[in-house]
C-alpha cells in the first residue's frame, strides 16, 4: 500500500530496565544539547516508569513526547506492583509500549494486549502495539501467519482512528542480537501489516496508521530501513541510551 508521503515519522526509544536517576539526568542534558526538532519526524522516550516523572518536568526538549513500557489492565485498585493508564497520563505520558516480546515472553497474551489496548485507547494514551515472530517460526515459515495472529488477537473489535494507534514490527530473534532484519524482510511484514489493517478498520486508517520496525536499529542501518515505503519509524531499545545514536537515528527519520 502506498500514500507513505503522508505519513510522519516517529522514533521511540525503549529504554528497557537500564539508566540509574543519574544517568536518566546526565542523558536527559546530552540529549537537549544535541536534538534539532525536525518536521514531520516525533520523537518519544519510554523510561522505566520511575523516571517518567522526573523526565516530563521539563528535562527533556519540548517537542519530544513521554511514554511507558508497560501499563496494568485494569483501571484501579488491589493489583499490587501495577501502574494504570490513569497514572501514566497524571505522569506525563503520551505513549505506551504494549506486547513487547519480553512481556509476551512472561506470559502476556493477545487478549491481555487486547484488553490493555482498549485502556490505554480509552484513557487517550497512544499505545505502540508491539507484534514479531520468533526465530523458530521464521524458520518454519510461519512468520507472517504468526504476524498476523497477533495483530488480529491484540486489536481484535477496537475501534481507533490512525492517530490513535501505532505498530511496532518487532521480529524476536533481532531484538538486542545486533542481527537486524533486512530493509526488504521489514518492509514485506510492514505492508503485510498494514493490508490487515485495512482488512480490519479500513483503508484509510490502515493507510495512515504508523507501522515501526524494530529490532537492532543503529545510526548505520536506520536510514535504509526508514526508507522503505510501509516503515513508518523505529523502536529503538539499545541505540536508544546513547544520546548521539539516538539523536543521528532520528536524524534518519527526516525524508528522503
Ligand atoms: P534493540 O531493542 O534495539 O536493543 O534490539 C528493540 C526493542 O526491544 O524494542
């Protein structure tokens, strides 16, 4: 599917469990120092939770958006250790990584994803719907079939416009292996998610909806994948604690 022009870039930075409050601070300076806002490319920071306040009191430049790497399902109440959607809006967040293969691999469900989705959506939190095969799937040729199941199961009966929802390809065997899938590998799943999208909502938010690639994105290899037509941006996990890899891979994002 084509009409790519119209589509912004966004780069998200997935921070994962790393950076102490002294080195959130100490990236948060070097950060500011070297971002230069671009049109048509949104940049979005997911610290752990912790941090995400410290963050959105005016740490990092404005233009640049806050979110999450998780969120509870469930809007309140005895569910100890577990932060709401409801929260991360008071703490400052826009986004929320959802499905990310390693809460998949603690057992998080489509249907949990599904359910957190519909929160976050409710609560007008932007979430980055996190789907991708493992390598033992790939190797059966049941990468796309694996795909789409996820995709299917995560937003199966939501209704959001293109501006609500984002995508993140995220293929488990080139997360944090530095073995980062082919341009044409992350442009075949993209477009392919992109025509399940339109079979489920339409084809104007399935031709406006951001589709982002990640897995071992690097300053050396962002701008090839961002190239491609249906990749709409990256999530970035490693790269991301660099100031300057990061700033160089949003840098990428700008049109070609
Ligand atoms: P990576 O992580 O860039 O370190 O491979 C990506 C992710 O897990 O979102």
């Amino acid at each position: 599917m084509g009409g790519k022009t119209t589509r912004n870039k966004l780069i998200a930075g997935n921070w994962k469990m790393n950076m102490s409050r002294q080195e959130s601070i100490a990236f948060a300076e070097e950060f500011s120092r070297l971002y230069q806002p671009m049109a048509g490319v949104k940049t979005v920071i997911c610290p752990p939770f912790v941090w995400l306040d410290m963050l959105s009191a005016d740490k990092l430049p404005q233009q640049v958006e806050l979110g999450a790497q998780n969120m509870a399902q469930e809007v309140r109440g005895a569910f100890t250790g577990e932060v709401s959607a409801s929260m991360l809006v008071d703490a400052g967040c826009r986004y929320v990584i959802l499905g990310h293969s390693e809460r998949r691999q603690m057992g998080e469900t489509d249907a949990v994803i599904r359910e957190k989705t519909r929160l976050a959506l409710l609560h007008n939190l932007i979430p980055i719907v996190c789907v991708g095969e493992r390598e033992q799937e790939r190797k059966n040729g049941q990468a796309q079939s694996t795909v789409l199941s996820q995709v299917r199961g995560s937003l199966a009966d939501l209704e959001y416009t293109s501006e609500q929802m984002v995508i993140a390809y995220e293929p488990v065997w080139a997360i944090g292996t530095g073995n980062t899938a082919s341009a044409a590998d992350a442009e075949e799943m993209t477009s392919l998610i992109r025509s399940c999208l339109q079979e489920m909502a339409g084809y104007a938010t399935a031709s406006n909806t951001l589709i982002l690639y990640g897995g071992s994105v690097t300053p050396d290899n962002a701008r090839s994948l961002l190239e491609q037509p249906d990749v709409d941006g990256a999530l970035v996990g490693g790269a991301s604690l660099d100031p300057t890899k990061f700033c160089s891979i949003i840098t990428s994002g700008r049109s070609h």
